[in-house]
C-alpha cells in the first residue's frame, strides 16, 4: 500500500523533511517512489507539486495524519486536521515529602536497628 508520508533528512537538531510517495511499511531511509516535495519546520516554509499530489491520492495513496495535515494547511485538500497521537513517557510514582503516607526505611537501615548489640569491655 501506498502511502504519503514525510521523509526526514538535514542535520542533529536541524529537521528537514522530503513529502514523498513510499510503500506504507518502508524504512525511513528506503528510496521513495516519487518526491512531491518538501517542509522546513524551523521557517514554517512548505513548498509542494500540488498536481502530483492530487494524482497520488487519485490512484489510491493515503496521507499519514501528519502529512495530510500539511496537506490541509498548504490548501491542496479540503477537510479537517487529524489529531496526531504523541507517546508520553509515564513516571514512576515517586512519594513527596508533603505526602500523609510514610516512608518505609531502607532495608539497611532495618538492618542496621537490628543488630546493634552493646559491645562488652573486656577485663
């Protein structure tokens, strides 16, 4: 299956993409099957070959959500933006000292209460 998708290219913490028409499942670095264009997001700067567009989603390629968002900005397609799902990264519960729940001591220090013994003199 075909697919819309942006391709990334340019330098570490300079994005640069490439719209191009690949196969749904392809790697990031596979050859495209066609280029339609590009996107700087750093300029905001979207330059497309709108005829080529419109002709890859006539034969049946489907844009990814965020593609096809450009796509909607750029004014090449009608129709609403897709909301684009980002992963979020879960933090571990972490107690804070205003909490009203205790915190369990180390089982060193446990330890530690344990076996203190008074140490005999010896005479």
């Amino acid at each position: 299956m075909l697919a819309i998708k942006l391709q990334r290219i340019g330098k570490k913490h300079q994005p640069f993409y490439r719209l191009v028409v690949a196969e749904k499942k392809s790697k990031m670095i596979a050859p495209p099957v066609e280029d339609l264009g590009s996107y700087n997001p750093a300029t905001k700067k979207t330059t497309l070959n709108s005829e080529r567009v419109k002709y890859w989603l006539g034969v049946g390629a489907r844009p990814t959500a965020t593609s096809h968002n450009l796509l909607v900005t750029a004014g090449v397609i009608e129709g609403k933006k897709i909301a684009v799902k980002m992963k979020v990264a879960v933090k571990a519960d972490v107690p804070t000292v205003a909490s009203e729940t205790p915190v369990a001591e180390t089982p060193v220090e446990e330890a530690a209460k344990t076996e203190e013994k008074p140490v005999e003199a010896a005479a």
